[in-house]
C-alpha cells in the first residue's frame, strides 16, 4: 500500500506539551447543555413549531442563509483553510471565514483545529477523540460508538486535544489569538444577527423573535447535527473507493448537507487536498467556493488533486468513476 503523505510540517510543540489537557468537570457541563441537550431540545420544539404555526418564507430565507455561512465558514475556513491549510489567501478573507466558521457555534477554532489533527493522527484508532468504532465492531457496540462519535465525546471526554501540542501555527497568528479572545462576542453575533435582519426586514418585534428562533437557535441546531455526522455516518457507512487505514467513508446525503465534507474518504488519503469530491458526480461546493476565491486572486496556493494520485490510491479502478475536477 503506498503510504498516505504527511502534512505539511507544523512548528513543533514545546518539549514535554502533552497531547491531551484535562477538562474540569464545570467545563464539560457546558458542554453538555450548549452542545448536546440544547441543539436536541431546540429540535425537538422546531417540529410542532413547524406544524402548529409553520415558518414563513422571511425566516426560511434567513434561516438558509444563515445556515450556509456556518456551513462553509467550518468546510471552507475552519477545516480546509486552518486546520489543513489547502490554500492560503488574503487577511479580509481570512477573518471573515473565521468569523463565518465561529458562527456554528462549534467552539473556538484553535480547540477545534486541534481536535481534528489529532482525529486525523489517530483516526478509529485509540487516541481518536471521536471515532464511532470506540466500543465495537457491531449490534449495540456500533449504536453506543456512532452516539459516541457524534455527541457523547463532548461530555465523556475527561480529555481534550491540547491547543500547545496541536496548533502551535494557529496560536502564534495574532488574528487567531484575537478571533479566539472575542469567540463569546461572535457567539452573540450568531443569534444577535438573524434576530436583527428579521426585526428590520418585518418591522416587527415578532419579526426579529421568529428569525430568532429559526435562522438562530434552530439553524445553529441543525448546523451541529450535519456537521456532526461526518464524525459519526462518514466514518461507520458509505463507499470507500481509496484504500486508507481507517474507515474514513463517502456519504452523498451527508455531502449534500455540509457543503461536500461528506466525501469523506478521499479526505482521509489526502488531508492537505481542498476538494474533497474528487470522483464524477460528487459535488463539492466547498472546493467550487474555493475555486472561485482562487479565480478572484482572493485565494492562492490552493492543492488541488493529482490525478496520478488518485490513480494510485484507488481500491476499484473503474473508468465510469473517473477523477473530477
């Protein structure tokens, strides 16, 4: 099997950082309530909502909207700018998409840069923070570990990826320290700006209190659960045309949800790649958005696929699956 190539390197912790910081009981309680029962009571109310009074197309057009800023704000600035670095581009455009991936709602994105290294490090493999092959390989093993995989870690966790170990690179970039220091601010803009758009677009404080609850609480619910699945579907089920050393999967209902982090697999091969749907018929809006960044000279140094790698990496070579780009 030809091994994956590694990242590119990152500045090296200081000696003796730990991977893992442990996490005070208080702190996972948070985590619990913003993190896990709030997103599912928030859904939970959305449906006899949606039924009993319906939502109207104001709150629905907010509700998108918002819903597709935190979606490429965590693909797109989070996950492929920050963590991966699979492009670079112009400060404005930096910050904005770390503001846009901060309104998710997902934690700062030093934490969550540095829980997703070390998920790739180890992936379905002991030291994966949230890998839904934890207890076992089927039956009520598989349904505990996909749970585990999707919310669960974030309270079960005594441990956290330690941000000294993990992202030095992000921790030494002063536009991060900042964004990281006004983290509960953007929080508030994530509720606060829906609420505003639908009070002035109805002139109406029930205006700004729907647009509240559905483009803020309950697009901030939904956002978690879609971008969760990747950790728990994306890694339990699918196709897995590239050979890897995890079961890291393509999903195309997961894809069309987060904006193409669904196409899991090739990711897995190539961490550092921008396109993650790099085979005929996936769609990757993430990587078309990059494109277009790369197109408008906002976005530079961006590592599209090679198609002799993917040649190489493939499990089933079949002409109909040709690499797209």
């Amino acid at each position: 099997m030809t091994p994956s190539p590694a990242p590119p390197p990152h500045p090296r912790p200081a000696a003796g950082t730990a991977e893992t910081v442990r996490v005070t009981a208080g702190r996972r309680t948070v985590y619990l309530v913003v993190l896990v029962v709030l997103p599912l009571l928030l859904l939970a109310v959305a449906v006899p909502a949606a039924w009993g009074w319906g939502v109207g197309p104001r709150d629905v057009v907010i509700a998108v909207v918002m819903y597709l800023v935190s979606v490429f704000g965590i693909a797109v600035g989070y996950h492929r700018l920050l963590t991966h670095r699979s492009f670079r581009c112009r400060r404005p455009l930096r910050v904005a998409l770390m503001l846009a991936g901060g309104m998710a709602v997902e934690g700062p994105v030093t934490l969550w840069a540095a829980e997703h290294r070390r998920h790739h490090k180890y992936a379905d493999r002991d030291g994966d923070p949230h890998s839904p092959w934890r207890y076992g390989d089927g039956g009520l093993a598989l349904l505990r570990g996909m749970a585990h995989a999707h919310v669960g870690w974030f309270y079960t966790a005594r441990r956290r990826s330690s941000r000294g170990h993990w992202v030095p690179d992000l921790l030494a970039d002063p536009d991060v320290r900042r964004f990281d220091a006004a983290y509960p601010a953007v929080v508030a803009l994530s509720f606060a700006l829906p609420a505003a758009v639908g009070g002035l677009w109805s002139m109406s404080w029930a205006g700004a209190w729907s647009a509240l609850f559905w483009g803020g609480l309950v697009r901030y619910a939904v956002v978690h659960h879609v971008t969760w699945s990747v950790n728990s579907v994306s890694h339990t089920f699918g196709e897995r045309p590239f050979r890897t050393r995890d079961r890291s999967s393509n999903v195309w209902w997961v894809a069309m949800l987060t904006l193409g982090e669904g196409w899991h697999n090739w990711h897995h091969v190539e961490p550092t790649c921008a396109r993650h749907g790099v085979l005929r018929g996936q769609l990757d809006p993430s990587a078309r958005l990059i494109r277009w960044f790369e197109q408008a000279r906002w976005a530079y140094g961006v590592h599209w696929p090679d198609p002799d790698r993917l040649t190489a990496r493939r499990d089933d070579r079949d002409d109909r699956d040709a690499p797209g780009v």
